[in-house]
C-alpha cells in the first residue's frame, strides 16, 4: 500500500459479532437471517444517533468507528438494552446475543475502510465479553472512567491473538462501580457531579413515566372511525400504503412553521425512499393542513391503509415531537411515541420515527436501502435549520421567495461547505431563475444551475433532488436523452416521488416517446392525488401526441380547473379543437390566452418551446388558425 494512498489517524473502534450463529442458522436459517436483519437496522440507527459510522457488516459481524469513546460506549450499552428488550419476546433458543469489544486505537483509512492494531484489538476484546455484554480496552477505560455512570471489571492483562503486548481489558457491567480483580475491592466511584446526574435521571425517568400514563389515559386519542375500502378513490396498493399529514406545529412562534413542515417532509422524504412502501406526495398530504381532518377521510381520499399524524414543539434547544400511526381500515393505533429531545439530536430522531413507521406495517429494510434512507445530509444543526427554512420558501414560488431561499442555502453552505442538499437546493433557485424569466440572462442561471447541482452530485451521488434538478436542467437545454437517464436514476433513488415520476414522463414526451410515458405520468398522479396543475397538463400533451384527443382534452381541463391561468394549457386546448376541426372552442381559447397574456406572440412562444422544430411548425400552424398572431 503505497504510504499516499491511506492516512492514519485515532479513533474508537466498536466490534460487534452474534453469539452462536452458526448454531441459530443451522437450526433455523430463514429465521436467523430475519432477526439478523432486524437487529442490524436497529444497531445502523444507534450508531448513526450516536455520531458514529459503519465501516463494514459482513454476515453476523459488524465494524464502527467514532470519534468519541464516550459516544462508542453509549453506543454499546444502548444497543445491548435495545437488543436485550427485543430478545425477551423470542423463545430461548432464538435470541440473538451479540458480544461487543471497544478499543481506543490507532487505525490506517483507506477510502472507507480502516485496517490495523486497533480494529485487531477491538475484535479480540469483542471475544471476551460475555453474550449481551462489552468489553473495552484500558486505552479506551481510561477515556470514560469518569465520565459515564457505568460500573467496570478490570479483567486483567489479557494475552491476544497477533497482538505483540497483552491488552488491558474491562468489562462493562453498567452499574456505578469498578472491581479490581488484584485486590478483589469494589471500589465506590460517586463524586459530586454523579450523584447529581444519577438524581436528574431518576427525576427524568419518574416524569417520563407520568408522562406516558397522563399520554396514554388522557391524551391518547381513542380507536379511529374504520375507513371503507369501498369508498376510496382508488384501490388500495399491494404493498403497504401510507399518508403523512403535515405535523402541527405547537411551537409558541407561529415562524417555526417550516421547522415542523420541514420534518414532516423530511420523514415523507425518508420514507418515499423504501421500495416495499407506497408513499402518498408532499402536496397532497399539505392540502389537510391547518384542517380539522379525520383518518377515514385522509385514507379514503388518498386510497391508503395507514395515516401518520403527529405535532412538533421547538423551544430553544429541545425539540418535541409526538407521532402516532393509525390503521384506517381496523381504527386502530399501530404505534404511538412522543420523543423531549435535545434539538441537536434531530437528525437521529427523523431517523427513528422513519424506521419505527416501517417496522409497524412490517416492512424490514436491507442495510443498502437503510444506508440509502440516511444518506450523508450533515452534522451542523444550524445548516439543516437553514435548509428546512430555504424549502419553506422555494416552495412557496415566487421571485421575492426564491431570492430569500436562495440566501438561506448559500448561509448553509457556509455553515458546512460539504451539505449535499444545500447545493442541490441552491441549483433549484438558480434553474427556477430560468424558466420562470426571473434572470437577466437565462444561460448564466442555467450554468450556475449545472455547476452547483455537479457540486452537489460530486458530494452526495444517492441524492435523489439532485438528480432530478439535473434531469430539470438538461429538458432546458434540449439534452433529451441525459435528461431521461438522471430522471430514470432519480425514481431508482425515490420509487414513491410523484415529482420524480412527473419528470420522467414530461422527459419522454419531449424526447418523441409519449406512448410511454402515459403510465409513468398515471403512476405520478396516483402518488399525488391532489396534484399541481402541471401532472394533468403533462399527462394531457402526452395523450395528444398519441393521438388520444378526447382523453387530453380531459386532462388539458383539468389542468385549468386547478390554474385557470394556465397559458400553456389553453395554448395546446386550442391547438387539438383546430384538429379536430373545432374552430369556435379553439378561438374562445385563443381567446383565454390573450387574457392572461396581452403581449402574446407566437414569435416568443417559439423562441421559449422545447419542442423539435417539425412540431414546433405544426403548432404554430394551429395556432395561427386559432387567431394568434
């Protein structure tokens, strides 16, 4: 290994294996594999709340590292309690035990692996700590001896394979004390700052109980009125199907609202990812905002099982969230949590509510889709603040808006220059200066666009807005066929994205091949069923290229009911009454263009389409027989 291809450099190493694999997948692999799969999620999500990174998990084993052996070890012992309570409802012989060594060490980085002493420690400590247990090195002891409220066994110098010197070597046994195993004296540890801490967690823990027992006897709501599959308006997925409405927000500042908007997209988002779910869209769940709604409405009209519903409090620096999932076909509560965290701890919380929501219908994860569910986002809370803040604006489309997003996503980039979706956003509000006519010079945005969404890519690859925004950028340029690649990776990377699904379809129109992208725009519609006016408008272009005039006009109207000033909808109405020789209804949307627009002309219309120039001439054609000039 050439010396400038790897670094080294300090870290806490964590090494984890099953006790008795080989015994459980003899006995019952299927099972084995199941419950591996499950418990290798919940360890995923621990050690990511816990700052840490997941280096490798190859069959039973798994690798991590932290920058922290106070994180690690808190890590640890969440994951034995953890593992211990979801052991408890299996028969004896299919628990899963896992053996845990830490070691604080130096290690070699090779890109993402890292090699060396200190993982062979660590993986040798693993092997002497009992099943369920920890055992961690005295490098790492002498880190958190008086840091953590937990008890320790010094288990002696202990002689490892292919390590030259013995290793000293503790067990955990979460409790307050150390055992010195020479003197065979147990040896009190409570200073001052302990006994404080051990008080303000048992207060916490006896408020936490009162909490639960006032949450559940008064605040809990009751079983819901059962929604009739029946009524829905449209028939129900064959995978588990589920709404988000918008969390309320319970914050004294009504200016936090994109904070709670902003979470509740963030699970949306989180759980649009995952194949094996059908995920209704943003917009459509954001139509039941500020209403009194009920469960069997939202599942009937949306055409899903279950209704996530929940209300956010940001007060300083704690942050509460209370989720609760509903089954609307039964009424019944599937899951329910309310979470007083630290605001710092956010990321990490989006996460459990996203992987508690997918376990609850029963839908287990692999450790690439769980890895692809997190992506990279960032560490710096000020920066996700300021990218939740700009999407509360993007979305609220207009110049002054944009502008003001736009300042938030480049205060984000400054804040962590390595934040993915910051870059992403600041290309949207660069792409949204072009095609709306907001720039001096359309290219100019066009290529700022390209340049910061390339950054963004170069940082975050599995980002599926960045895709999509490059998909958006190459449609403008008339680049049909990058467009239909990075919109086609987008829907890999987001399978339930109505936006995603709308973009592929509009792309395949463009690029001459309407006839498929009919059900890519239908499947978008489904995901979004009360949509923006362009999923009809796109839909309907698509059925009028195929010659399915009827069927456009439809969409085309529909368009218009929901943005009556939709110039480019009354353009292609008028174009199909001409070819279909209906003259009258064509000039009355000639007519409806002029309103919106009294500077009209054909000449810009042209100058603006994306559409190849054969077309572009037959349009045109229609048009001026409509009475456009």
């Amino acid at each position: 290994m050439a010396e400038k291809d790897f670094k080294r450099k300090l870290t806490a190493i964590l090494s984890a294996d099953v006790v008795e694999y080989s015994r459980l997948m003899g006995e019952d692999e299927a099972a084995t594999v199941k419950t591996l799969e499950t418990y290798k999620g919940v360890m995923f999500s621990l050690i990511k709340q816990h700052r840490g990174r997941v280096v490798d998990s190859p069959g039973d084993n798994l690798l991590a590292e932290f920058g922290s052996v106070v994180d690690a070890v808190q890590c640890a012992v969440a994951v034995q309690k953890e593992l211990q309570a979801r052991n408890a409802s299996l028969p004896e012989n299919r628990k899963m035990q896992f053996r845990i060594g830490i070691n604080l060490g130096d290690v070699i980085q090779e890109q993402d692996r890292i090699y060396g002493d200190g993982v062979n420690i660590a993986a040798r400590l693993e092997a002497l700590a009992d099943p369920g247990g920890i055992c961690v090195s005295k490098t790492a002891f002498d880190h958190i001896e008086s840091k953590l409220p937990l008890g320790y066994q010094f288990l002696g110098e202990q002689e490892v394979k292919n390590i030259a010197k013995p290793v000293g070597a503790y067990k955990v046994l979460m409790e307050t004390r150390v055992i010195d195993e020479e003197k065979k004296q147990e040896v009190k540890i409570h200073p001052l700052w302990r006994r404080k801490a051990l008080l303000s967690v048992g207060i916490i823990v006896i408020l936490a109980v009162i909490g639960t027992l006032y949450w559940n006897l008064y605040l809990r709501r009751p079983a819901v009125e059962p929604a009739s599959v029946e009524k829905m308006a449209y028939p129900l997925p064959d995978k588990p199907s589920i709404a988000v409405l918008p969390f309320t927000n319970m914050s004294d500042d009504p200016k936090q609202e994109y904070f709670s908007d902003g979470i509740t997209e963030n699970v949306i988002t989180g759980l649009s990812k995952i194949p094996n779910l059908f995920v209704i869209a943003r917009n459509s769940t954001f139509t039941y905002k500020g209403k009194p709604v009920k469960v069997k409405q939202v599942a009937e009209e949306q055409g899903v099982r279950y209704v996530l519903e929940g209300s956010v409090q940001k007060s300083g620096d704690r942050v509460r969230i209370s989720a609760q999932l509903v089954d609307a076909i039964t009424g019944h509560h599937l899951w329910s949590d309310l979470y007083d965290r630290e605001l710092k701890d956010i990321f990490a919380l989006q996460d459990e509510i996203t992987m508690k929501v997918t376990r609850a219908v029963g839908v287990k994860l692999t450790a690439g889709e769980q890895a692809r569910l997190w992506g990279k986002g960032t560490d710096n809370l000020q920066a996700f603040l300021k990218v939740l803040e700009g999407k509360g604006y993007e979305l609220a489309i207009s110049r002054k808006n944009t502008i003001l997003a736009r300042k938030l996503y480049e205060e984000a980039i400054s804040l962590d220059s390595e934040y993915a979706e910051a870059y992403a956003g600041l290309a949207t509000t660069h792409w949204m200066d072009a095609v709306r006519g907001w720039s001096k010079s359309r290219r100019k945005s066009l290529d700022k666009a390209h340049e910061l969404v390339q950054k963004a890519l170069a940082l975050d690859d599995s980002l599926p807005r960045a895709h999509g925004v490059l998909a958006n950028i190459y449609i403008q340029n008339r680049q049909y066929d990058k467009a239909i690649a990075e919109s086609e990776r987008t829907v890999a990377l987001d399978p339930n994205g109505a936006d995603a699904h709308r973009n592929l379809g509009l792309n395949l129109t463009f690029s001459g091949r309407p006839e498929e992208a009919i059900p890519v725009l239908k499947k978008a519609l489904r995901l979004n069923p009360f949509p923006e006016a362009n999923y009809f408008f796109h839909l309907g272009i698509a059925y009028r290229k195929t010659g399915r005039y009827e069927e456009a006009i439809a969409m085309l109207k529909k368009a218009i009911k929901r943005a009556p000033d939709y110039e480019l909808a009354h353009l292609s109405l008028a174009t199909i009454y001409i070819n279909l020789g209906r003259e009258e209804e064509a000039r009355a949307e000639a007519a409806e263009v002029l309103r919106i627009n009294p500077k009209f002309t054909l000449e810009r219309f042209a100058k603006r389409s994306l559409i190849n120039k054969a077309e572009l001439e037959r349009l045109i054609d229609a048009l001026r027989k409509a009475g456009l000039k």
